[in-house]
C-alpha cells in the first residue's frame, strides 16, 4: 500500500504588529485628514505613551483587543474631541484596507540574524521577509 499523503514543510509566522512593523503615526495623521481632521503626526506622537498605557492596562485586565480603546486615548490626547468616537469606528472599519500598522521596525531584536543565520534555512523550503507593505522592493528570499 502506497502512503500519498502530502507533508507540509515546518511554518513560522510573526504577528506583524509591534513585532515586525508599527503604528505609523504619519499614516495615521493623514488617514484623519481624509476625513478633515488635520491633526499632526507629532501631536499624535506626544498622545501615543498614554494610548499605549491604556493598551497595556486593558491587556493586563484581560480585556481582549483594545484596538479602540488606544485608538481613542491617541485621538483624545491629540486634541480631536467630540468627533473621536465616530473617527475610530470609521478607523476600525478601515484597517482592513489601509492598515495602520506598517512603518517597519528595523531589524526587530535582531531578527535577521534569527532567522537567516545558518542552520535555520535548512528546515525550511521558503523564507521570506517583504519590505513595507505593497512593496517587493527589499524582500528577502530564500529558497531550498
């Protein structure tokens, strides 16, 4: 008898965010002013530790993905008012489409040499690591 099942190679896979790419901020800033909200990107920046602190609370308190919960402290902080809670549905709805989370951390702990040291590659058929999203500029590629 003749086994014909197909075995699939090892896979790895990253949750990009905040591991392999971050909030962009400057997306951010001009998403919010495709809805006339001109806000700049460093206004953002200065509300971004208390967003993040929130986060981190919510996560800890086992509130799940307090994807709005940041998203509405950043809005707060950056002075947006009363509009933020229809920005950040508005966002949430987006995010599918223009992710907010793609400017690229360089080399994240020193992923490059992980995972392209020698002795990784062998255990797999395909590696790859892309450049900013929509780009195939800078993706690295190894094939077995």
């Amino acid at each position: 008898m003749r086994y014909n099942r197909i075995i699939s190679p090892p896979v790895v896979t990253f949750d990009a965010g905040q591991t392999l790419v971050e909030l962009d901020l400057d997306v951010l800033a001009r998403r919010l002013g495709e809805r006339g909200r001109d806000v700049p990107a460093r206004a953002l920046e200065a509300a971004a530790p208390a967003g993040w602190a929130r986060y981190d609370a919510l996560v800890k308190a086992g509130a799940g993905h307090p994807w709005k919960a940041l998203m509405t402290t950043l809005l707060e902080g950056a002075g947006l008012g009363e509009d933020v809670p229809a920005l950040v549905d508005w966002l949430w709805s987006e995010q599918p489409r223009q992710n907010l989370w793609r400017k690229p951390i360089p080399d994240p702990d020193g992923l490059d040499a992980h995972v392209y040291a020698p002795g990784w590659q062998e255990q797999f058929d395909r590696m790859d690591q892309a450049g900013p999203f929509g780009e195939r500029e800078g993706t690295k590629s190894w094939r077995r």
